[in-house]
C-alpha cells in the first residue's frame, strides 16, 4: 500500500475545487453556444421553408427522379473508379519518388508537378478532345505496320475522358500522401528490415505501408469526397453525372433553386456516408495505439506507486 504524505493530501483537497471552479464557467459557455447555434440554424431553415421562391413540392418531386438517380448512379461510380485509379497511379508514383533511381524520381516528380500546376477543368478537356491530335488510336508498329485501330472518339467517351482526366489529376495528389506517409515512418523500421535481409521493395510493401497506412486515411477520405464534388466539373464535357442531369432538367422546366437543392441534397448525402465511414476506418487503424497508450499508463502508475 502507498503512502502519501500530509501535503500530497492537502494539494489535492485545494486542486478539486479549483477544477471544478474552471469547469463550471466552460461547462455554462458551451450550454450557452450550442443554444445559439441551434437557434441560429432553426430560424435559418424556417426562413427557407417560408419563402416562395425555394418550391419544396418541386424539390420533393424531382430528388428521387429517375432522370436524377441515374445522374447519382454516374456521380458515384465516377468516384469510386476516378478515385481507385488515381491512389493506384499515386502508390506507383510514390514508390517512384521513394525510389534510390534518380530518373524515376524525376518522372514522378516532373508528373506531379504538371497535374498539380494545371486545373482537373483543362484535364477534362484536353482528354476529351484527344482526338484533335491523335484522329486514331492504333496498335502495332509505328509508321509501319497496324495490327488494330479505332477512331478515338469511339475510345475516348465522356465517360472515359472524366474518368482518365479526374484519376490522372487525382494521383498526384495521391502521391505527394502517400509519400508524406512513408516519409513518416521511423528510419529505424527500414533499417531493420534490411538487417532481416529484405529488398528495397519489400520494405516499402510490408513494412513502411502498413503503418502508413494510419496517417494518410484522413487526407486520402479527403480526397475523396473532394473527388465526389469534382465530378461536377465533368458537367462541362456533358458527363451525365448529377449536375448535368440536374441542369437538363432545369433548362426546361427554368426551375433553377429547387434542383439545385436536389443536387445539394444528394452531394451532402453521400459526404456524409463517407465522413462515417473513415472514422471507422480511423477507429480500426488505432485499436493497438490505443492499447499501447493504456499499457504505458499502467506502467507509468506502477512506477509512480
């Protein structure tokens, strides 16, 4: 059993009052803010909901047309392929950066610069009018022989074009993550792997990427619903994504604040899905940070008492 001392006893009967003096006032500001706060944001929405210009009944009718699911279905799938592609490209592109051969280095660096030095807009645009400098896409030896051809604007889609111009633009910011990640990680794990004889590959795969892997979850969900917004940029390319579909509708029928409401609705539904689950994903990544901090505090108090 420890023993305390007088003092020890003493300091700690004038400490619980002194915390329970600060806690009050901070507890009462935070009673007070977040009464304000919901103030705030029900007077704002009973404003919306009074006026005549916002049409709720066309707002209900429209959120759950088909014409403007078949916008979400694009929207998403847009996502998630655009998404895939550019942290697959991302993860070559670091691994590049990473790597002890000066020309890759300059490769992924000089790619990296480009992409993130120019807008995804011109991307979008530049992949869709590809065919203005190569009329056909072809396969075989070059000014000599072709095994197999085909005009590219039959290759090159819409979809094709927002899918290559939104992944290509996306990996280099997916790299410049993921290479912070690895970057993160103590020299002291690369240097034993190598004493266990592994390569500069392995080391890479299945040592400093698995415990990146906690760092770069919140940025790479970032970027990720920032991919699920960019979509709409691939309006201009007519992508049928849910902006355009949006944007169909509302040129006939000249209903603009009620469906673009809808595409609000929709944009805010789905971030919201998304921000759920990389807490998730947070959550698992840190179970062992987590036993780790418990497992030092339980030591620390064994050698305190």
């Amino acid at each position: 059993m420890p023993l305390h001392s007088g003092s020890d006893a003493v300091h700690r009967e004038h400490s619980a009052p002194d915390n329970l003096n600060v806690k009050a006032p901070l507890r009462l500001a935070e009673i007070v803010l977040a009464v304000a706060m919901l103030v705030a944001i029900a007077l704002f929405f009973a404003s919306l909901s009074a006026s005549p210009n916002f049409r709720w009944s066309v707002f209900a009718r429209y959120v759950t047309a088909d014409l403007v699911l078949s916008g979400v279905r694009v929207t998403l799938t847009l996502t998630v392929i655009a998404s895939a592609l550019g942290l697959a490209v991302g993860l070559l592109l670091a691994a590049m950066s990473t790597s002890s051969l000066r020309p890759l280095r300059w490769m992924a660096g000089t790619y990296i610069w480009c992409s993130r030095g120019t807008p995804v807009l011109m991307h979008l645009l530049l992949w869709f009018n590809l065919a203005l400098f190569f009329p056909v896409v072809s396969i075989g030896i070059p000014f000599v022989y072709s095994a197999w051809q085909i005009p590219t604007n039959q290759l090159i889609t819409s979809f094709t074009a927002s899918i290559l111009g939104l992944g290509l633009s996306e990996a280099a910011y997916m790299a410049e993550i993921v290479r912070g990640g690895i970057n993160a990680v103590d020299h002291g794990q690369v240097e034993a792997g190598r004493a266990l004889g592994l390569r500069r590959s392995q080391i890479l795969i299945f040592v400093q990427l698995p415990q990146t892997m906690r760092a770069i979850i919140p940025p790479i969900s970032n970027q990720i619903i920032l991919m699920l917004k960019t979509t709409s940029l691939v309006s201009v390319i007519a992508g049928n994504d849910l902006l355009t579909r949006v944007k169909d509708i509302y040129n006939d029928n000249f209903q603009v604040i009620p469906l673009l409401l809808v595409a609000t609705f929709w944009y805010l539904a789905f971030a919201s899905v998304a921000t759920i689950f990389q807490h998730y994903l947070e959550a698992r990544f840190s179970r062992d940070l987590v036993g780790r901090r418990v497992r030092k505090t339980l030591r620390t108090s064994e050698v305190a008492l």
